[in-house]
C-alpha cells in the first residue's frame, strides 16, 4: 500500500511529540537487561521532557479532548514526572514495567470490524463472512435490520450461509429447516412438530441458540462486534469512520495474502512507495527516493497511535501527511500539498483468518481553495492515476458538468436496463485488479509472512533483537532508520495488547503464485458488479464465437459461390474482427479469476519490468 487513511483534527501539533527512549539511555546494554539498567537520571530527563511536552498550553481543544487523560506513554510518563526529584533508586524499574507492560484490558473481540459495503451484499442475505477465524453468517431481519450469528446450525453443523431468509426476516437451514430469529434463538423445528418433548428441548433453548453479534452500519459500511457478549458496550461505541467521508463513499474490497500485522505495518511505512512500485505509479522510482525526517508520533493509548511527517521521494517535498492508526484495523492518511491540495486514503485491514485480511478502501480529496482547474505542478504525486483530482475537480462536480444529450440518453438506458450500472462497476474493479501495485504488494508481505517472520522465530536467521533506536521489545525486524519509527511504534503498541486479534500469530497459507494472483478468490467471488461484468464479457465472446463467426464464414462462402468476391470481403472482415474481439474479451474475463497470462502463455506475472 502506498498510504493509509485519518481523520483531521485527531492528530497532535508538532509540538506534542513524545519519543521512545532514545538511544543513547539503551546503548551497550543487552535487551535482556536493559528495563533494569536504565540510569535515573537519563529516565528523569525522559520523564521530564514528556510532562514538558504534556503541559503545552497551545494544544489546540479539539485535538487535546480526543485524548485520553492517561493514555499510552505519554501519560504514563506524565503522571509520574510529577515528582521525579523524589523517586527512589529502584523507580525507574517501576516505571518501565508500566510503560511495557501489557494492557490487559483491551480485548480484540469487543472492537468493531468493517465486513463489507452494503452495496455488495444480497438484498437480504444470507452471506457467509469470515472474521477472527471465525465462519459467521450476515442477514436482514424483518424490521430491515442487518444481523450477524455463528454460521454453523447447531443441528448437524450445516453452512447457514446456504440457507435462505424467511418472508418474515428469519433464517432458515437449507439442511432440514430449522429456523433462527434475530438474537440466534431457534424458533422451528420442522421435524419435532408434535413432539412435545423435542419441542420444548431445542425450541428457544440455549442448546439450540446461535450466538449473535452487534452489528451497525456507518456511511454504507455493515461493522461487527464479534462478542456475543458485550452488546451494550457495543451500543455505546462507534466505528471508527473518517470524518471526511461522504455519507456513501465508493468503498472498494479484495481479500489479500499476508497477516494483519504485516499489512498494518505496509500502510505505515511509506518510505516503500518508490521502491516497491516503480513501474506502477508516475514518477516511482529508486532514484527519486531521499532519507525521510523524524517523524511526529503521538501514542494515544487505546485509541491507537496518530503521526505527522514530509515526504519521502522527490515527487512529493513539501508535502506534509497525517497517519491515524485507530484499533481494530483502521488506517487513515491524509496528504496536505503547499497549495492546499488535500488527498485522503481511508484502509481497514480487516482479519478475516491467520495469514489473510480483507481490505476495504476509499479515498476523498479536496480542491485547493483558489484552484482554477489548471494543473498546479503537483506531478508525480500518487493521484496522478486521476485527472479529475489533478483539476481540483470533485467526482460530484463532474456530474454537474455534464448537461449534453449524450448524458440524457445515458440515463434513459441505464434506468430501462440497470444491470449495466452493474457492469461498468464491474469493469471498474477488473481495471484495479490488473494494477501492479496489489500484485507488488502481496507478493512482497505474503513472503514476508510466510518465509521472512518464521525465520526469525526459528532462529535460523537470526534472533530477535530490540531496536537500538526506538527500544521496544524484540521485533524480527532490525528498525534503525528514521523512517522505520512507525513500524516500531505499531509494533510495540500491539505487542502490549497481547499481540494483535490472533495473539501475535501469524502467517500465511502460502506464498505461491496462485495465492497471490487469485482473482476469483480475492474479490469476484463476492462481488456482483464483478461477477455481473465477468458474465457479460464471457457471454459476448461466447456469442461471437457461436453465432457472429460461424455466420459472416457462410456468408462470405456463399459470396464465392455466387462469384461476388468482392462482396465477400465484408463478411470476411467481419469474421476475422469477430476473432479478434473473442480472443480479446476471453483475456478479459480471465482478469476476474487471475492475475497469471491465459494459457499458452507462461504463468509469470512481470511486476518490474
């Protein structure tokens, strides 16, 4: 990924910095003695300059009342710099084990998880969704309400997900019909009718109850409290959604290969772009790349971690970009350029199972407030891929622009057959999907997850090893840049909440080619936009093949018979661009199953070239 997603006014000034030890209080001390060896003076000095940095007057309200009084380092350390003077010799080992030590009470179940847009689920379900490793299933109650339970019948252990929804908003078994309503009791039993004894055990007992989980929608996205048993905290609790977002943002979905981990620590590590996506995006290149600044990082305890920093190749100086992690799996980033150009990236990558995520993302952009419509000289920046952002244009505004009979016609069409809506969508996603950056991506971090992290672990590359930098506990990476400081962060944030939502285990299933290019698995399966396109392209070349060659061949047949050769030309042309448009729309619609070359080609994907 080359940026993740904030929302504004969450993120502190420059002047709310607050480091990790530096390395200087660290240096020639083995990490397995360095909680205990830290001098009292250097922690004191640590201490002082986070109540320093705490007590600023000049926070502005609106970033200073998203905070929590204690929360993360900074209040640890502010809480107890108060009267570092009087702390005692052995305080400093205190001290450490409050910063590191795990927060027992945050729990990955009780956080709300994206599953999908509602654009893309059945108009009332069932859907099968996979969250935490766990197999659930989606539906629409009778009252229009989505409801989430475990997507296994407790009969005999069927898929629910293949059941079908009731006229009254109930979900039933397609196994033998046993039916649930919206908080997961079982309702019927069509089997133990007149059985008064079956009755009364399975109907409406704890038995025969599935567990249910809170759900909610926010700006067309259907979240997921996967705890069946903290639904009023769940009630009292939002998603976290971006503010900038238009109340129905136009969400995209692709499963990927890799752990949540190593997809989280992508997003914030942008020094990658111009490395990992040359060839991807304009302007992305090895060459272009410069050492990155120090970043600003703001520890917000449970609420995750916000950033600030500048550019990272020569495409982008002067730009200044906020990055807001905010738990379970929300990564936002905002792109501020020098004419006032904002640019938005909005990510969750949600863990569907070990080694796998879900990531659904959208992006918003503002017009710089004197913008003319002429390019300003932003080249090179990642929004290139849009001319409209390039003209300060909204998608909206475009719209509105366009008045001409053409449109009129447009719309008539698609209101008579409104599958064609389905199928533009469709083409829309096939055009991602043959963009090398994902490919870039999951080839690199499923490798990562699957070979580079077990190696480490296993000792056969090496141990892991404390930053020198930044501290931390030990990581499997060696973090000593400036431009390594997010990785370390995140890294030791999810480290004191236990892990992350699969208790620091990872990897993935596979590393190999098909993993990594599976179209059908990664987004067409569940998509009806793309499976809408995908029918359209392959029933076109199948009637070119069946109907549209076969007929321009006899008709230019009989052409020579008939001694018209000149004629003949016509349905010979004919045939042959039928050939041709066949071929080219097989290729099409094999872009919705894979991202390997159709046969007889090699199956090689050419990602830096």
């Amino acid at each position: 990924m080359v940026a993740a997603p904030l929302v504004s006014g969450r993120l502190p000034t420059s002047s709310s910095v607050v480091r990790a030890p530096t390395a200087e209080v660290f240096r020639d001390v083995p990490p397995c003695e360095r909680r205990s060896r830290v001098s009292p003076s250097a922690l004191c000095g640590w201490l002082g300059m986070a109540v320093g940095l705490g007590c600023r007057d000049h926070w502005p309200a609106r970033r200073r009342s998203c905070l929590h009084p204690l929360h993360g380092r900074s209040a640890s350390h502010a809480s107890l710099g108060k009267d570092v003077m009087d702390v005692e010799p052995a305080a400093p080992e205190s001290t450490a084990e409050k910063v590191d030590d795990p927060k027992p009470s945050f729990d990955w179940t009780r956080q709300w998880y994206p599953i999908l847009p509602t654009s893309m689920l059945k108009a009332n379900g069932p859907e099968p969704i996979k969250l935490l490793g766990r197999d659930l299933v989606l539906w629409k109650d009778g009252a229009g309400e989505w409801r989430c339970t475990d997507g296994i019948c407790p009969h005999r252990l069927a898929p629910l997900a293949h059941g079908r929804v009731t006229p009254d908003g109930q979900l039933m078994c397609r196994f033998h019909g046993w039916t649930f309503n919206g908080d997961g009791s079982c309702v019927k039993v069509p089997m133990a009718e007149g059985d008064a004894k079956a009755e009364s055990t399975l109907i409406g007992a704890s038995c025969s109850k599935l567990k249910s989980y809170p759900t909610k929608t926010v700006k067309g996205l259907v979240f997921v409290w996967p705890n069946s048993d903290s639904a009023e905290e769940a009630s009292k609790t939002d998603p976290f959604v971006a503010d900038e977002l238009a109340d129905s943002p136009n969400w995209s979905v692709f499963d990927a290969p890799a752990s949540w981990r190593v997809w989280l620590e992508q997003s914030w590590d942008p020094s990658h772009a111009p490395f990992l996506h040359q060839y991807a995006l304009p302007n992305f290149a090895p060459e272009l790349a410069f050492a990155m600044e120090p970043f600003e990082v703001e520890d917000l305890g449970d609420d995750g971690l916000s950033a600030s920093h500048g550019g990272y190749m020569q495409s982008n100086k002067g730009m200044k970009a906020f990055r807001r992690f905010a738990p379970p799996c929300a990564n936002s980033t905002q792109y501020l350029y020098p004419d006032g150009r904002t640019i938005g990236f909005n990510f969750y990558f949600v863990p569907t199972e070990q080694g796998k995520v879900r990531q659904i993302t959208t992006s918003y952009f503002v017009p710089a407030p004197t913008d003319t419509g002429e390019d300003s000289g932003l080249s090179g920046n990642m929004m290139q891929m849009s001319k409209v952002v390039l003209k300060g244009r909204t998608v909206g505004s475009i719209d509105k622009e366009r008045t001409s009979i053409f449109k009129t016609v447009n719309r008539r069409i698609r209101k008579r057959w409104p599958f064609l809506d389905q199928i533009e969508e469709g083409l829309k996603s096939w055009k991602l999907m043959q963009g090398l950056i994902g490919d870039q991506d999951n080839t690199v971090l499923s490798f990562q997850d699957s070979v580079g992290l077990p190696a480490v672990r296993s000792g056969y590359l090496r141990k892991p090893r404390s930053s020198d930098k930044y501290g931390g506990p030990p990581t499997e990476y060696l973090l000593e840049t400036n431009a390594d400081e997010l990785v370390s962060r995140f890294d030791s944030w999810v480290s004191a909440r236990g892990g992350g939502p699969f208790g620091g285990q990872g990897g993935s299933n596979s590393n190999s080619s098909p993993g990594v290019f599976d179209r059908w698995e990664a987004h067409t399966c569940f998509s009806k936009d793309a499976q809408a396109a995908l029918a359209f392209l392959s029933g076109t070349a199948d009637c070119l093949e069946s109907r549209v060659l076969p007929t321009c061949l006899v008709m230019a047949a009989l052409c020579m018979v008939c001694g018209l050769t000149r004629v003949a030309g016509l349905p010979t042309v004919a045939a042959a661009a039928a050939i041709i448009a066949k071929t080219r729309l097989r290729k099409h619609a094999q872009g919705f199953l894979t991202g390997l070359p159709p046969a007889p080609g090699l199956p090689l994907r050419k990602l830096w070239e």
